[in-house]
C-alpha cells in the first residue's frame, strides 16, 4: 500500500524540478568558448552546479515510473485504459507544442536571425525532413520544442509498459539490473534505451515491491553525506557507472531534502499546479534566443561576477517570461490553453 504523503511529495516536487530544467537551458557556457581561462570561478561553481540540476530528468523518469504502477502491474485492459488516458494528457500536448516549435524554428531561420542559427539552414527543404523534426531534427537528438524530448521518450516508454510488465514477471525486482547492464555495455545505444529507461523501470520496481521510499524523512544527513560523496568523486573519475550511481543517490537525496523542508505539506496553489506543463514546454521555443540575445548586449567574457548575474538574469526571465505568457493564454485562450497543457496539472503518467 502506498503511502499518499509520498505521492504528495513526488508530485509536489515537480515544480522545483522544472525550475532546475529551465536552469540547464540557460547555460551560458556553451556559448563562451574560452570560459575555462576567463571565467575560472564561475566555471569551478557551474561544474558542481551542473551535476545538481543533472538529476533533475533522471528524477522526472524515476517519479513517471513510481506513480504509473503505482496501482500493480497492469492487465491489458488497464494498460488500454491509461493509453487512451495519455492520448489526451501526453500525445496531443506533444504534437501541439512541436506545431508552435516548428515555427519558432522557422523564424530562426529568417534572416534577421539566421546567422545565429546556422543549424536550422536546409531543414526545410523537403516535407520528411519536417515530418521527422517532430521525432528528431537532424543536427540534434530532439524535436523542434527541444525540452519535449523528455516527453516523446515517455511516451514510447508508456507505449513499452507491456513488454516491461513480462519483464517484472519475470524477474520481478531485479529487472532494473537488465537497463543498468544496457548503458554500460552499450554505450551507443538510442537515448530511449539507455539512461531514461533504467530510472523509469527503477521507479517502477520501488512502487511495484514496496521500498520504503518513505523511510528518507528523517534521513536528511545521511543521504546527503552519501550523495557529497559521490559527487566528490565524480570531480575525479569519469565513468559512466559512478555517474548513475551518483544520479540514483541524488535523487534519493532529493525525496529526502523535500521531506525535510516541509515540501511534503505544501498545497500547491491551483496557478502554479496547473501552469507546470507550460512552463516546461514553453520556454523551449525562445530560451536560446533569450540566452544569446542576452550574452549579445551583457557578455561576461572576463569577469566571474558577471558571469553569474548573466547566468541567473537569463534564468529569471525565461521563468517570468513564460508565467506572463501563460497567464495571457489562460485568461484569453483558456480552451488552447487547456489543449497545451493535456488537461491536467502535471505531465508525469498519473
């Protein structure tokens, strides 16, 4: 049986979840070349920081799978059920927001800003080039609305729920060993079945057997000493096996640290519930136009200090910006807006 303050505190977390999404798309870095010479304490802080708001995906899969059997294992008739529940909640959403993707990057390639984008150039140029930009463009493994590859990857992986429920069957709680063995082995394999997958079957084995996520509470210290370990030892050793460990252990971190602030108890207000999806998916369509345009008139090309009020400006304002946004679609398009938003308040699978 399920604790219901636990599924409070998964969904609850949501938002401060998405909040460090909006922090990795507003990466600075990847715009300034010589950063590692110019900017070394900026730098030296983003390369801990990066590895905190790196768990924030990983932990998006972890909850979709915890709360999508959350319920067992699901019969044939269930698993039909919840498909017809995520055609609304999921699948239009993502077509929607790849629509209003599109020509955002359509406009990029108009001249004004074509220089800035010389990715987009010949994209184009025939119809299944387009068609296949909704799955994927062809310069980079995402679609035209970038941060919805989480999406599309969760829904191939709700398509995969019933080979996963054989799998559980089968090897019952063991069956997160399978996906770990897939991205250490094969490195090379599709994005979809190497890391997303293993933390979606990884939830899904906590909720199915039981693991009591909720004995974290009062484990604040412990789970955050062994989480500085691991990242401590990240900052020395790059292997793939030390990064999901160190990922694994971050978000049990993360369960903990909500619990002890109290993130348990918070009755989210209907404005911020419901404007999650938004959030996430609406930034992606303007957050490298806000970044570069802002790197364009303030670049801290030599100064740590301006690096960082560059960084949290950026930030702010792909945060505000999509509020506003939101807040104008709702009150005048509160149809297209519920559209956006798959009629619900989140976007995990429950």
């Amino acid at each position: 049986m399920h604790d219901n303050r636990l599924i409070t505190l998964l969904t609850n977390l949501r938002l401060p979840l998405i909040l460090g999404v909006i922090f990795v798309h507003s990466d600075i870095l990847l715009y300034l070349p010589q950063a590692d010479s110019t900017l070394p304490v900026f730098c030296n802080f983003m390369k801990i920081w990066k590895m905190l708001i790196s768990l924030c995906v990983p932990a998006f899969f972890f909850i979709s799978g915890y709360l999508f059997f959350r319920s067992g294992l699901p019969s044939g008739h269930e698993f039909l059920q919840k498909l017809k529940r995520r055609w609304r909640s999921l699948i239009i959403p993502y077509i929607v927001w790849n629509l209003l993707g599109l020509i955002a990057v359509w406009i990029k390639t108009l001249p004004f800003l074509a220089s800035d984008f010389p990715q987009y150039q010949g994209l184009f140029k025939s119809v299944g080039t387009v068609l296949a930009g909704f799955y994927e463009m062809p310069h980079a493994p995402y679609p035209y609305d970038f941060p919805l590859w989480f999406l599309r990857d969760l829904i191939l992986i709700v398509l995969c729920t019933p080979i996963l429920t054989l799998l559980f069957k089968v090897f019952r709680r063991f069956t997160p060993l399978i996906f770990l063995a897939l991205p250490l082995f094969f490195p090379d394999l599709p994005g979809l079945l190497s890391q997303p997958l293993f933390y979606f079957v990884l939830g899904s084995t906590v909720s199915l057997y039981d693991f009591r996520l909720e004995s974290l509470y009062t484990k604040p210290g412990v789970t955050t000493l062994l989480f500085a370990i691991s990242l401590t030892v990240s900052l020395f050793y790059s292997d793939p096996l030390i990064g999901i460990v160190r990922t694994v252990l971050g978000i049990l971190w993360l369960i903990s640290m909500a619990a002890h602030i109290s993130l348990l108890r918070i009755n989210e207000s209907g404005f911020l519930n419901q404007a999650i999806f938004f959030i996430f998916a609406c930034h992606g369509l303007y957050a490298t136009v806000i970044t570069k345009f802002s790197l364009y008139i303030y670049s801290p090309v030599d100064n740590s200090l301006k690096a960082f009020g560059a960084y949290f400006s950026i930030f702010l304002i792909n945060v505000v910006l999509t509020l506003m946004i939101y807040l104008v679609c709702r009150r005048l398009f509160p149809r297209l807006t519920s559209l956006l938003t798959g009629g619900r308040r989140g976007f995990t699978p429950e």
